[in-house]
C-alpha cells in the first residue's frame, strides 16, 4: 500500500500495477485529465506536476515530469495538479491570472505544464531573477503560442513578497499530515507485479539480495521509459526514494561525497562552488524536471556512453562506493565502465555514493557539445584536467563521452602532454593523438567525422581558455544566453 496527498486528500492504493506513472493514474483513476501527455518521454513538459515533500521539517516543492514517474514514488508525498491551484472560491491562482493576463496560450495544450513549472519557481523563488525563469521554463515546449509571453507571464509574479494562496495557508495542516504517514509501509503489488520501497540502507541490501533480478529505480528518469516507450513490464521494481542515507551532499576534509540517490538539482550547488564547469554542465543536465528527480548515482549506473556526468567525473578521477549485502567496496569510476551497456557490478551490487576529490592541483573544465542548448542529450562531452607547473605539463586526465562505447580517457592524448612544454605546438600534437584514440559511431546525433573534429577542438579550447587570463576571448555560446 502506497500512501500520499493528492492535494489535501490522503489516498491509499493497494490494487495499482507498480508500472502505472503518475500520468495515468491521474488521468484515468482519478479523471483528472488537465495534466497532458506530449512526448511521453520527459522532454516536453506536458505532464509537468509539482510533488511537495518534507525536507528536514519544512515542505519542499519540485516539478516532476508525470509521465516519468512510477507511482510508487509518490508515498509520503503531496501530488499538485493544475486542477488544484484554483482557490476556493473558484477564481484562477495567481499563476493562472497571470498567463491569461499576459496572453501566455493559444491552444492550451501545454499550458497547464507550464503553470505548473511557474507555481514550483513562486513557491521556491518568490524573487526569482530571469535567470532562474528561464531554467524553469527550459523543460517545457510550446509550439504556438511563443515564449515572450510566457517568460512575460512568470516574471510578473517575481517580487520579494511570497504568494498568499490556499497553499500556503494550509501549509502547516500539510506538514501535519505528511508526518502522519512517513512510517507507513510503502511496497505495492499487483498480480506478478510488485514494488517495494524500503526506508533504510540495510533494508535495500537485503531486497537485492532476495531479488537480484529486481530493477532498481531512484528518479526513474530513464528506466521509466521502458515502460513508456518499449512497453515493456518490469516484474520487480524497488525504489531507492525513501533511502535518505543515499542522499547525502557532504564535504570532507579531501573529497565531496554525493549519495547516489541524491538527486541532481539538490548536488549542484557543492558541485558548483568546488567545480564551476561541472555546476555549468548541471545546469544543462536535461531539465528542471528531470534534474529534480534523477541523480548522479543513476546516470552512473545507466552505463550509457552519452551520459554526462561520467567523463567528468573519470577526468576529476572520481571513485564510487558499491554495496552489496553487508560488503562495501571502493573503485574508481573509470574501471566501473567495462564495454556498452556493460559495468564491474555485480549481482545484487548497487552504487551507495559518489566520491569526488576536493580541488588540488591543475585546472577543471568541462565542454558539453549538443545540438540545444538546454534539455539535449550530448553529442560530445569533454572534460579535462592539466596540471602545469614552471609551464612544463605535470599530469593530464582527459576523457569523453559520445566517443565510444563506453565514457573513457583519451590514452594517446594524455601521453602526449605529459612532460612536454605547455604551448600551441604540444596542444597541436596531442589533438593529432587523440584522434587515434576513438573511433566514434556516426548517428542522427553527429557523424563520426564531426566528433572527431570536436573533440579535438575541445582540447583547443581548454588551451586557450586556460592561457586567456584577461577573458579577451569569449570561447563559450552559454555566455551569449
């Protein structure tokens, strides 16, 4: 039995498959249909719903995409839809007033998506700047209205004054009954279909163990679309969600240890003030929405050799912590990969954290290469770090993804640079050596030749980039925004 508010009526499901999204469950279990279904694969926003969850005490409110999300996920949790901003006496919230001020809809389809992004920023940045609109608003697509009003329509609502709505005047009765049901049990079942959620560490290694076949699942950002897009059932899920010793973002006195089932958007500000590119690339990360509720742990042990996090953290020469049972072990996160899809875990294994070490020597940079700025999948990810010491190149890490088979250091490439003098003609050598060291696949993304090509640019940049201590040359598009 699962337990959670839908708006402020606690609910109870026992009979729901563990595959059904919260999507459908709202559309055809509870016939509330103003939540679309665009894409059905988290890019467009549609099904955009906001889940409000205690945190340390306090309530937190995130946008999630509903057509991601098992609705498993939502035990211990307050589900908002679009039907539920409107106030008592049935006048439109100020979200709502605000887009039909502004003119922000022509066919309305992805409308509700949008106001309920903009209901997550007034509630979590009354003040927020354009900036923060903007990364808001990047997981939601419109196709007629045009974005001007839209963003015209949010920035209305950015003052130092948090809204007054039915919200937060039943904020406090909101905690109360979130509290109230934190201890209940959370698996689901139905059929051969079943979904466990187990509360602790030690209860999680020992469901895996019990089901070494089980898909685990924390954001469920991808696995989810196994079900979406593939149409496929998963017989046994178990979420990591209610894991909270998984969800640590804690600094020591030589690393940053990012749980693994941290999710992204809450690991980006340590990330950030250690490493601004690995914050920049974050902020880049798909959307606000999937950045909500994936995590790092996640785009690990996807595996996938376009995932953007692993190639930085292979270049910041990154460990991660693996659990199985009552046995830890450590490795580097650059042995972790092993071929396409492919990974050193084993049976019953599961990522417990990431390792990162704090900044010492040499200079972090990260280049993420895609066709949109904003929620893309990479066609390249790079990410170097070079140590210089009396202009002679002490050390190099360099590695990338979309290159390969699996996220990889460019061999050639660092033998290049090690022990030779930092200037133009080694850059030029070593880009000459790291085209050897791929043999990138041509997509509908980029063509081999075009990976080639930039991947090598990359290491130009970072060169000139490094040498370019006034800033006299912007190298970077994301400085145009």
């Amino acid at each position: 039995m699962i337990t959670f508010l839908l708006n402020q009526e606690i609910r109870q499901e026992t009979n729901v498959s563990p595959n059904m999204t919260v999507l459908n469950y709202l559309r055809t279990h509870v016939k509330k249909t103003g939540t679309k279904e665009g894409c059905g694969s988290g890019d467009c926003g549609a099904c955009t719903v906001v889940l409000g969850e205690l945190v340390d005490g306090k309530l937190q409110y995130r946008s999630v995409n509903s057509c991601l999300t098992f609705i498993s996920a939502l035990h211990g949790k307050q589900l908002i839809t679009v039907e539920d901003l409107q106030a008592r006496d049935r006048s439109l919230h100020p979200v709502q007033q605000a887009i039909v001020d502004f003119h922000g809809s022509q066919c309305g389809y992805c409308t509700p998506g949008f106001i309920m992004s903009m209901f997550a920023l007034t509630k979590n940045k009354p003040n927020a700047s354009k900036g923060d609109v903007m990364e808001s608003l990047a997981g939601n697509l419109c196709r007629c209205t045009g974005y001007r009003p839209i963003v015209d329509s949010a920035l209305s609502l950015c003052s130092e004054d948090r809204i007054v709505d039915q919200f937060s005047e039943l904020e406090r009765d909101t905690i109360q009954k979130l509290e109230s049901i934190q201890d209940e049990d959370a698996s689901l079942r139905q059929g051969h279909l079943t979904a466990f959620s187990p509360k602790t560490i030690n209860e999680l290694a020992k469901l895996y163990k019990a089901h070494p076949q089980a898909k685990l699942v924390a954001g469920g950002t991808d696995l989810a679309l196994e079900v979406t897009q593939f149409h496929r059932e998963i017989e046994t899920l178990i979420s990591v969600n209610l894991v909270e010793e998984m969800k640590v973002c804690e600094e020591t006195e030589h690393a940053l240890e990012i749980g693994a089932n941290l999710p992204i958007s809450d690991a980006y500000q340590l990330l950030t003030r250690h490493y601004p590119d690995f914050g920049e690339l974050l902020h880049r990360f798909a959307s606000l929405q999937v950045r909500n509720q994936g995590t790092i742990g996640g785009n690990i042990a996807n595996a996938s050799p376009i995932g953007d996090t692993p190639p930085l953290l292979i270049a910041l020469d990154a460990s991660i912590q693996l659990r199985c049972g009552d046995k830890v072990r450590t490795m580097p996160i650059e042995e972790y990969f092993i071929s396409y899809k492919v990974t050193a875990q084993q049976e019953s294994e599961f990522i417990e954290k990431i390792i990162i070490p704090k900044p010492s020597k040499g200079v972090f940079r990260a280049y993420k290469l895609s066709k949109r700025l904003d929620d893309d999948i990479s066609a390249v990810c790079g990410a170097f770090l070079v140590t210089i010491e009396n202009q002679q190149i002490t050390a190099a890490r360099v590695a990338f993804g979309g290159m390969a088979a699996i996220p990889k250091r460019a061999s050639l490439c660092e033998q290049a640079l090690v022990g030779e003098a930092w200037n133009e003609a080694t850059i030029e050598t070593a880009m000459a050596a790291l085209k050897n060291d791929f043999e990138p696949l041509s997509d509908f993304r980029a063509s081999q030749e075009y990976r080639t090509l930039t991947a090598a640019n990359m290491l130009k940049r970072y060169y000139i980039e490094t040498n370019n201590t006034n800033n006299l040359i912007e190298t970077r598009v994301t400085s145009y925004v």
